[in-house]
C-alpha cells in the first residue's frame, strides 16, 4: 500500500482528501493536530512517530526531521541503488506529501506578536518535506494547496502518469516555501530603510500574494494582476476596502496609489484637503475649512479635467460633498469615512468605486507605504528599488533647517501659508512639475513636461482656460531652475513667491531674476522629483 503523509495547517478539505485516499488504498500517515482531525473523522491514520520510530520531541519542533520521512520522499522506484538503499534499511517510499505550513504571516500580523511569537511560526519541517516531494516530484505528488486535491485525485485514478500536473505542483511548492521564506526575513530584518534612511539590502527580497486578477492591463490586450505585499500589517491599497461599485482595473489602482500619495502630507492637518487626479497626477489640490470648501476649490483648479478622474480626501465625505460628487463623472473616491446619507447618494451611481480603510482611525496606514520602508517599481529586465521618501507636511516647512529665504523680499505670513500649501502639493505631481497657488488650491499645474520653462508655461495655460485670475500666486517647482527663463516667465504669469529645492549652477541667476521682479524665493534644500 502507498504511503501518503499529510501535515496540515490548513484543515480545508482534510477529512474529505484523506478518506479519499484511503479509499483508493493509501496508508495514511500524519502527524499532531492533522492526525487527531483525521482520527476524530475516523479516518484510518499512522502517526509519524510510528512510521519513524522516534517520538516527536522539544514540543513537537522535532517530528518529520527523520531519514525514515526524507529517505521516503527523496527514493526514485528507477534508481537500483535507492531501492537497495531502503531495502537495507527497511524503509518505505512515500508517494504524496500534503502539507501547508505554520501560519507565519498571520501571527506577525497580529498588533500584539511578540518576537517569541514568530520564531515558534517559523516552520522548518513542512518546508523541508515539501522542498523534497518537489524535488522527486516524478514519483512524489507535493501538494501545499488543498485546492490541489481533486486535481491529485483524478491522476490517481487516470491509467497514465501525468508529468505537466506533477510540474506544475512542484513549481507551485517552490514558489510557496519561497514566498515564505521571503516573509520570515522580511519580519527578522524589519526595515532597513528605518534604520538608515538610506540603507538598501544587498539581497532584496519582496514576498508577494495575488490580491486579484484584473481583466486587462493597461490596455485590453494586456494581462494583469494586483499582487499585495505579504507584511505584518496590510499598507497602501490592500489596507483599504471597496464599498461599491465596478471591480478596480489595472488603470484605478494605480490612480488610487498616485492619490495616495498626493493625499499624505495632509493627513493630520487641521485642515481638510482634497486632491482631483488624472491618469496617476494631481489636476486639483485644495485645503479648506471644510470637505466640501476643499472638494470646490480643488475641483476649479481644472474641471474639465477632473471628468473621469479618481477623488481622495483627508476627512470623511459629508451629504453636502456626495451631492457635489454626484454632478461629475468619477471612477474612483477614497476617503477616511463617509456619512450614510453620503454614501447612500454616491452609492445611486452604480459604476463608482467608493473606497475606505476598514476604520477611520486606520486611514494613515493606508498611506503608511510612502513613509517608510522601501519601494520597488519594475523595469525591463529587472527591479529598480529606492527607499520610500517623508512627505512634506505644510506645517513643518517652516521648522526645516534646510528651508531659507533666498530672496531679498521676505515673505508675508499669507505667503507662507501658500508656499507650505504648494510644496506640499507640487511633491505629487509627475516631473518635470510646477503647480501655481493661492489661498489654499492649486490653480494651475504643469506636469510631465520635458523642460522646467515649458511646465511653467502649462501650468500658466490652465490656469487661464479655467478662468483664473493670475495675480499674487505662488508657484512650487519640484526641482531647480537649471536657468532664469523659467523664473522670467513664472514672473510674466503673475507669480509672487516661489518655493524650489535649489542646488542649480546657475541658482544666482533665479535668485537675481526673483529679486529684479520683486518676488519671493524660498528655497527647500530637497528636491521632490517623481519620474
């Protein structure tokens, strides 16, 4: 009779799979928890101990690390020598290993693990038997998904051997023990970028497990998923939950990570703010006294624009702000919180996705991604990583040892308030960016252009097509000005205040040209760059 051992964390589907191996006439063997399960069905088991003959000992951390299970899982039938080898010894072959591991990943996630905790979850014998049932997965089914066990089931019964289904389950063992693996020393590392802001690991390893399959990609003809990072505690995009609407695509996700992202250094403020995007960058930024003062002024920054766009606010959605939401095409709306008389208006648009973390207090770790931590963006051929950048909250730029006024004008207190807004807001803005303020909203952006001048000039152009008075505005410029030109035209476009990073060669001359046109100039000493 064939030997089948099964080591389980996950029950789903256990009694069913061994009854049905036993059925067929496999001798079951098992090990603590899978084979009390198994005896309380009264399902025929053999407990390890049993087929080893050597108890299970340090609290059960030691139970399948025997040559009596590995010799069974690594023997190939065809090799004479491993037939002899087990004869000599008067061991068994065994022919499907079942087995998924501790659960790891949901005890670290727990807000009160202990270090204690997670080492007693790092599994070593389940990896170690499912290592080696893959690896003679010719004459071993490795199975680590109870999904699997029809599938194994039907080629038992089939009169001819399967070899693609054996690949496929030994690739799948591979890939899991790998996944796992990666999350252990993703937990005992914690993050390097923590501890040294600018510390990258020389190995990088990212664990990942699909959250979703999306219809297509970018574009119809491309296949895409949404993969989610396997940590301690959900962050960014799976931290939060749709409440209505179409199924997210490709497109939505990565709008909700750019609306993420515009949205942090606001969390917090005593201000409400409101960001508008398109296509994964600001149209419209805004703070007010209110939801619904922030939602109109971000949304006369660029309304022709904000047609299809996704919506993110720093503070729940009121009635007075659904009714608002409901005049415009929306795809997306994110959000810490909704009234019910809000949601039950946004919710009579049956294609509208409305998003939210499960509770308003956990709204910052949704965001919490672009904190700390590192981030990893693909490219051909591979990976580039970085570490993940502080957002520039308004009310701590005047704290900076870094920021100084360059210019011989001093700002005026509603200057600052302004140049906080707009740097602020222009770190979101895809590069080469200028954003154009007054009073809290963004007014005008430039965004994505290939020279610093042109993006002044964009952002001049739509703030006039949405007829807006270019007078006392303050711009904020991502990066320096590499020449005057863009300070020249900035001044021809009614800017008074200008905040940047500075650091050009040629920094004397904006400086110069700031103070010939009587302007403020605020330099940040950081630039904000976003490719």
């Amino acid at each position: 009779m064939p030997y089948a051992l099964l080591s389980v964390s996950d029950k789903t589907g256990l009694v069913e799979f061994g009854t049905a191996l036993v059925d067929r006439g496999w001798t079951l063997l098992s090990t603590g928890g899978t084979a009390r399960v198994l005896r309380e069905a009264d399902v025929p088991v053999t407990p390890i101990a049993d087929f080893t003959k050597f108890p299970e000992i340090l609290s059960g951390r030691v139970k399948t690390l025997h040559p009596a299970v590995h010799a069974g899982l690594l023997a190939r039938p065809s090799v004479e020598q491993d037939v002899r080898d087990l004869e000599r010894h008067g061991l068994s072959a065994i022919g499907l290993v079942a087995v998924n591991l501790y659960p790891f990943r949901e005890t670290v996630a727990r807000p009160d693990a202990t270090l204690a905790d997670a080492l007693e979850q790092i599994d070593i014998g389940g990896p170690t038997m499912l290592r080696a049932s893959a690896k003679n997965h010719p004459f071993v089914f490795p199975i680590c998904d109870p999904d699997d066990y029809g599938r194994v089931l039907g080629a038992i019964d089939s009169e001819e051997d399967d070899p693609d289904l054996r690949r496929q389950l030994a690739a799948k063992v591979f890939t899991h023990t790998a996944t796992y693996d990666a999350a252990v020393a993703g937990y005992l590392r914690g993050s390097d970028a923590e501890a040294d802001g600018m510390s990258l690991p020389e190995e990088f390893l990212l664990s990942l497990v699909r959250a979703q399959e999306l219809r297509y990609g970018e574009n119809p003809d491309q296949a895409a998923a949404f993969y989610r990072i396997a940590s301690r505690q959900p962050e960014g995009i799976p931290a939060l939950r749709q409440l209505h609407g179409k199924e997210l695509s490709y497109n939505n996700i990565l709008d909700v990570d750019g609306a993420l992202l515009a949205i942090a250094p606001f969390l917090g403020e005593e201000s409400a703010a409101c960001v508008i995007l398109k296509h994964t960058t600001p149209c419209g930024l805004a703070v007010g006294r209110s939801v619904a003062e922030a939602y109109r002024k971000a949304l006369a920054s660029d309304p022709v624009s904000a047609f299809g766009s996704t919506v993110i606010f720093s503070q729940p959605v009121t009635e007075a702000v659904a009714e608002e939401l409901a005049k415009l095409f929306v795809e997306c709306i994110v959000a810490p919180g909704y009234a019910a008389a809000a949601l039950r208006i946004l919710q009579e648009k049956p294609s509208i996705r409305i998003l939210s973390p499960a509770n308003e207090a956990r709204f910052g770790t949704a965001v919490g991604q672009i904190a700390t931590g590192l981030d990893a963006r693909g490219v051909s051929g591979g990976v580039l990583v970085q570490t993940t950048p502080q957002p520039a909250r308004p009310s701590q730029l005047r704290e900076s040892a870094d920021v100084r006024v360059v210019s011989r004008r001093e700002p005026t207190e509603e200057d600052w308030a302004d140049l906080a807004f707009a740097w602020a807001a222009v770190q979101s803005v895809k590069s080469n960016a200028i954003l154009l303020a007054r009073d809290g909203a963004s007014i005008g952006i430039g965004a994505g252009q290939m020279s610093r001048v042109d993006a002044v000039q964009l952002a001049e152009k739509k703030a006039r097509d949405a007829g807006h008075t270019l007078a006392a505005v303050t711009l904020a410029s991502d990066a320096f000005f590499p020449f005057r030109d863009g300070v020249d035209a900035a001044a021809r476009a009614g800017v008074t205040a200008i905040i940047q990073p500075g650091g050009s060669k040629r920094d004397d001359e904006a400086i110069t040209a700031a103070d010939e046109h009587g302007m403020v100039m605020v330099f940040t000493g950081r630039r904000t760059f976003r490719h």
